[in-house]
C-alpha cells in the first residue's frame, strides 16, 4: 500500500500550502499594484499590511480591508477564515 505524500499537504481548496501561499502572493501584488483607493464612510478598502510572524517574528505581508465607520478606521481580514 501507498503512503500519502507527506510533502503535498491539502488545504480546503483542494489545492497543497505551496500553492495556497503561492496564490496569496500573487493576490497581494496585484493589490500592491493598484492606486491607493481613499476612505470612503462604510465601504472596505484593500490594503497591504506587514505583520510580525507568530514564531519567527519576522514581517509578513498580510492583506486586510479597512473601512471608515463616522471617522473611526476599522481592519478587518480579507479572508473569512483568519481570525
């Protein structure tokens, strides 16, 4: 009997963590290449942000959408499933 490839690890996609990462890099370029939307009152945003990564703490491009709420800024992730 075969044993999985232990290398190719499946996220909910279908798709393996190289490709996922892969993909979310490519998403963030195309959002660093797009003119800078301004604030607009209930209406998100994409931006850019770099985080510190949880273990190595080293910055980490991350994309989030922010949206001006009576001239408070909110960040919100711009996937559902991130905390």
């Amino acid at each position: 009997m075969s044993q999985p490839n232990q290398d190719a690890v499946t996220g909910t996609a279908g798709y393996d963590r190289r490709q996922q990462r892969q993909a979310g890099l490519e998403m963030l370029e195309r959002l660093r290449e797009q003119p800078v939307e301004p604030y607009r009152d209930a209406r998100p945003v994409p931006r850019v942000i770099a985080v510190a990564g949880r273990r190595s703490g080293a910055p980490r491009p991350f994309g989030v959408n922010v949206t001006a709420i009576d001239g408070n800024l909110y960040i919100c992730s711009a996937t559902r499933q991130r905390d």
